[in-house]
C-alpha cells in the first residue's frame, strides 16, 4: 500500500526543517536504507533514508522549502503500484490533492430577509467569533477565482489565518501551485510595505449609524535613524531557544582561575618545531580539560532528568564560530587523542562547520564545552551551559601581567583566565573547583598534558 513520508523529528526540540536536497525523483525505484533527500537542520545536515522499499510516487515538497515537523514530504508507492495509487493515499492520510474532491460551491444567499425584529437584534449584538473546526484546519484548499482549487499546508493555513491573510492572495510557488511558508512570509512583506504611510493615509468608510466623535489627525512621524530587520534563519532561532532555555532553567554558577602559562607557551614553540602540523594553545586547553575530566571523574557528567549519567570516556564539544553563529561540534574520546590529532580533528570539524557540512551525529553528545575567544583578544568571559552538559570553559587571551613568582618577589608573566561555568544540579561547588584546580595544574605544568 502507498505510504506518505513525513518530515522526521531529525533534531530534538526542533519544530521545523527544510529539505535542502532531494537524492532521489519521482519513478525512482528505492531500497530500504537508501538515501531519500538531505535535510537541513539548525546547525547540520542530516540524509533521511527509506525505511521501506518502494517506488517515488510523487515529491511533495520542494528543495529549499522549509517544512514543519510530521508535515508530508513525498509519496512512497508499493510494489505493483502506480500513480493511481498516490492520491487514495494522501486522501488516507487527510492531504487534498486536485483531484480528491470536486470544487466546493459558495452557499447560496438567503431566500428572504429576516423579520425587522431579528434584524434589530442582530445590529444590535455583534456575532460571536467562531473557531475552525477540525475540518475545517484540514481542509485541503480554497476556491480562487475561476474554480481553481489552492493548496496550503496545515501550518500555513493556521499562519494565514492568524495574519488576516486570504490565500486566495497568496502566489503559491511549490508543487503544483502549493503555498508554502516562504510564499506567506513574502506575501506579509509585500503587504508591510505598501501600506500607507502617515503622509499619505489610506481612505476610510463611514460606518452606518449615529455620528461619532472623530479623533484629532496624529502629528507626522518623527524622523529616525536608518536602521535594517534581519531576519531570523534556523540557527539563530535555535541559538535563541536554547540559550533562553539554558539561562532561565539551568542553575549556572561561575569559578575563575588565573593561570600562568608561560611554560605552555614556550612547550608550543618548541612542540611546534618538530610537529607535522602547527599546535595552538587551544589544542592544549582541550588536552587539559580531557585529562582534568580523567583526574575529577564526577565532573564527567550531564544532567539525566532523573539521574546524572556519567561517563569512561572524554567527549567535548568545542565552539566554532559560523557566518550564521555558534556551532559546536563534539570531539571525541579526547583522552586518548595526541595533540596533533586533536589540532587536525578541531580543524576538520571546524571547516565543515563552517560551511554547514556536519552531520547530525557529530553535534550530539559530549558531557563539557570548551569556548575559547583569546584569539579576539578577550581577557575574561563566562559562557552559557549547552544543556545537559554539566560545564563550559570560557577561556580569554594570555597576557603580560605581574605575578608574585615561588620566592615572593614580584615578576610579569603571561596569564590566561579560565571561567568554568557549572551546573548545580550535577556539580556541587567542592567538585567543580577540585576540577577547575586540576586544569590548573596541568596547564601551568603542559608536560603533564604530553604523558
């Protein structure tokens, strides 16, 4: 039996997606695993795969289109199907096609007026306002002009109807005319900017009835600054959500330390004489935090719902700055990487990111963060926990300062200053800063990081 695909839930919390390529076309013959279509999450790419063998019957969706989570993307016929199977299908699963219902005729007017009683009462009480019933949300399309059946998704139903929008207005640009969302967003900024401007405003109607005091005309605007919307696309929102998320739900409490790293520095120089590949001071960090995880085992850990879940191994997700914004892919058993494996694995991952090539999997994961902007030139900060991860180092510039060296006298050395911001519900105050003193030692001592 011909089976309608719906967008999956491909990213948790994610209420959208777009299908950013489709691998296979209408006629196509699938296995089951093979490889429908790529779809664009907030921050990665992730191939949906046949869960069943079958035949392409038809693409509901274009490339490029972004379509709400359970909404229908194509249709998989069966074995010995054809086409005249895809429309009993849609119609099985509540989509309208063209050719599932004749048009639907306007209610003929009234045969006769309502008695002058009822006409009264019915000036006098305005209508309540109805709410759409069921069928009516799921109602596959509208009659344009001329009979021709308009097709909309759900949502962009619900949006239409929420923005005062006819559809019938609307230029539909996806598979046989269907409105899509970017056809609706478009349509509200035509609509934004042709209205009428205080200079010029729009005529009004005289409502029936008795004469009405008439407001005072509104003073003329006042001149402001130029200014630009952007906006919004899927990894801003998603930055949004979480962060928000994060900051109101996620008990945060923050530990510095000032650590002198003029022994890392000089170790870097003289590593990166000899190494296949240049080392940066993060690549040490990232070490250091994996081998304080090692050393403080109970800050190996994220917040489980009704448990705290830790961990043998050390992944860390480390942040990568985007054209569109933060991304932070999850480096792998850090532990036993060397640092030239985790400076070429960082500069992999970092690359993809930033071209938005990470695979979903590669984003999932990891029980700590590593935020590093020294590279910016800034001195301290403290970072927002990516939940359920128990911590994020934010870790600033090193840079001359004087410090009081073993035998009391004063000197100028390079310091760097970590702030690890915590999560109460996994870390108590003692155990973060046992782990924060351990990355400590290990940074202010870097051969430790090299055994």
């Amino acid at each position: 039996m011909a089976e309608v695909i719906r967008m999956p839930e491909v990213l948790a919390g994610a209420t959208e997606a777009a299908i950013q390529t489709w691998l296979v076309g209408e006629g196509t013959a699938v296995t089951v695993s093979q490889g429908l279509a790529e779809i664009e999450t907030d921050k990665a790419i992730v191939e949906l795969s046949a869960e069943s063998a079958g035949t392409i019957g038809r693409l509901l969706v274009a490339e490029g289109d972004n379509v709400s989570v359970g909404e229908p993307i194509l249709v998989l016929l069966a074995e010995g199907e054809g086409p005249e199977a895809i429309g009993p299908a849609l119609a099985a699963a509540g989509i309208g096609t063209a050719d599932a219902a004749p048009p639907v005729e306007p209610a003929p007017p009234a045969a006769s007026a309502p008695p002058a009683a009822n006409q009264a009462a019915a000036v006098s009480a305005p209508a309540a306002p109805t709410q759409p019933t069921a069928t009516e949300l799921e109602a596959p399309s509208d009659i344009a002009d001329g009979g021709r059946r308009l097709f909309a998704s759900p949502l962009v139903r619900r949006l239409a109807a929420g923005a005062g929008v006819e559809l019938t207005d609307v230029r539909g640009t996806g598979p046989q005319g269907r409105i899509v969302r970017r056809d609706l967003e478009r349509h509200l900024a035509e609509r934004e900017t042709s209205r009428p401007t205080a200079d010029a405003p729009a005529p009004t109607i005289a409502p029936s009835g008795p004469p009405t005091a008439v407001a005072s005309p509104a003073p003329a605007s006042v001149p402001t600054s130029a200014f630009e919307d952007v906006p919004l696309d899927r990894m801003r929102k998603a930055i949004a959500r979480r962060l928000t998320e994060s900051k109101s739900t996620v008990p945060h409490f923050y530990l510095v330390a000032d650590c002198r790293v003029d022994a890392l520095l000089e170790l870097r120089g003289t590593v990166n004489q000899t190494a296949p590949r240049k080392i940066s001071v993060n690549d040490f960090v990232l070490k250091a935090v994996a081998g304080a995880l090692v050393d403080v085992p109970a800050a190996n850990a994220i917040w489980n719902g009704d448990s705290i879940r830790r961990f043998s191994s050390v992944d860390i997700s480390v942040a990568v700055a985007t054209e569109g914004g933060l991304t932070t892919p999850v480096l792998r058993e850090v532990e036993r990487l060397s640092l030239s494996e985790i400076s070429a694995t960082v500069a992999e991952l970092a690359a993809r990111g930033r071209e938005g090539r990470l695979k979903q999997h590669e984003l999932e994961g990891g029980s700590f963060s590593v935020s590093n902007l020294g590279m910016y030139g800034t001195s301290q900060f403290a970072a927002i926990l990516n939940p359920p991860q128990s911590g994020i180092l934010a870790v600033g510039a090193a840079r001359p300062m004087p410090v009081v060296a073993s035998d009391g006298t004063l000197t100028v050395g390079q310091v760097m200053t970590a702030t690890l911001s915590a999560d109460h519900r996994v870390l108590d105050g003692a155990v973060a800063a046992e782990w924060l003193a351990a990355f400590q030692r290990r940074i202010e001592n870097p051969f430790s990081i090299l055994i």
